[in-house]
C-alpha cells in the first residue's frame, strides 16, 4: 500500500522557469509533509515542510503547497537553476509516530 | 544540522555472507533510524534504534536479518545477515531533525550501496 504517491518519475524544465513537483497521499492522519532532494551518491537532504495545519510555506526560491481536500502536495521552484537537478522526494510523518513515509520520487532535470 | 559518517559507502558481497554498516553522528542524539532504498524504490524505514533499548522494527523486517545495535548516543550499526540478492539495496541511517530542519526535517547518511552476489 503505497501511501504517498509521486507519480512522474521525471521531469525536465528549462533554466529560469518554474519546476512544479506533484505528490499525492492517502492517509489523512499525516500531520507533516516535507520535501527532501537527492543527489547521486549521497543522502537525502531536507529542502522544506509544511504543517497539515497550514496551506503554504516558502523559504526562498522554494514553495511548497499543501491540498488537504485534494490530499495532494506541490513543490514549486522558482526560478529553476541547473543545480537543483536532482531527485526529489516527497514524505509524510504520520500523526504521533517519529517516522516518514516516502514517495518513490521525481527526477528533476534543468536544462540550461 | 548532524553530520552523520557511514561507512562503508559500498560494498559487493556474496549470497549467504552478512555485511555489517556503521553510522556515527557528530552530536548526542536519541533517536536513529535506518531505511532502505530498493531499485526504483521509495525509502523505507526499517528500524529505529534507541540508546539502551531494544530497536523497534516495522512491519515486514525481522531483528534475525537486520541486527542494530546501539552502543551510545552517537553511534548505531545495521547487520544485513544471510543475504541474497534481493537485500540490494541503498542502506541509510538518519537522525531525527534540528531547531533548523523542524522536528521532521531528518538528516541522512551518505548511504550504502550494498549488491548481492
């Protein structure tokens, strides 16, 4: 039962535009969602969260949106630079449980 | 945030053999977690570890195949026992987050690339 859902593996965006990553989820008892970005040979690293009491947060260049009636989840970068290609992956942490549920991620690829 | 060493960063093992992985972290923390990451796969979790407790496993792991031990605050092992090639896999250890992440925002290892023979 996969309970958070990212379902483009890819996605390529040209230099300067908007890169919009989608994730979607099933469990309404997730009470944190986070976005973490990966790059080969290393380990996730945490990009930005946002609360299930909230519907937006934005921390620079990076905006996550959160649609609790939907159950879906955006990340937005903009504008898009070379290094943020990368795999990006969507997780939630269930209400009361020190633990995340990951997607099976979206490969970002910026085109110069 | 953490900074987490692990070791080793990869390894190819034969079937049947076990393969021992060593997280070490630069600060005292309580809580570690080790995930998998399977080809193609979404990570996930496979034990927490606590100092001076028994790890907590999720369902469909077993302490027989993934033995963790947790000696101190800043140190935990993974022992991925009679392997197959199945057990592939990117091992990763994580703390849980900081004042700057959020109580969430997790800090990972580099990883393990672990292949099966």
């Amino acid at each position: 039962d996969q309970q958070v859902k990212q379902n483009s593996p890819s996605l390529s965006v040209q230099e300067g535009r908007i890169s919009i990553l989608n994730c979607d989820y099933t469990n309404s008892m997730f009470d944190y969602f986070l976005w973490y970005k990966k790059y080969p040979a290393e380990g996730p690293t945490f990009l930005i969260s946002i609360s299930s009491i909230k519907d937006k947060n934005e921390d620079g260049r990076f905006t996550v949106f959160l649609n609790k009636s939907a159950k879906h989840l955006s990340l937005h970068i903009v504008p898009s630079q070379p290094g943020d290609s990368a795999v990006y992956f969507c997780a939630a942490s269930p209400q009361g449980a020190q633990k995340l549920v990951f997607g099976q991620g979206t490969r970002l690829t910026i085109n110069p | 945030s953490a900074v987490i060493s692990q070791k080793p960063s990869r390894d190819i093992c034969q079937r049947g053999t076990s393969l021992t992985i060593q997280c070490q972290v630069d600060s005292q923390v309580t809580m570690m977690f080790w995930y998998r990451q399977q080809p193609g796969q979404s990570l996930t979790l496979i034990a927490t570890a606590n100092q001076g407790s028994e790890a907590t496993y999720e369902s469909g792991f077993v302490i027989d195949k993934f033995p963790i031990s947790r000696p101190n605050l800043t140190f935990s092992t993974l022992t991925v026992s009679n392997m197959s090639p199945e057990d592939s896999s990117i091992y990763l250890c994580s703390v849980a987050g900081t004042e700057t992440n959020g109580p969430y925002g997790y800090t990972f290892g580099s990883g393990t690339r672990l292949t099966v023979v």
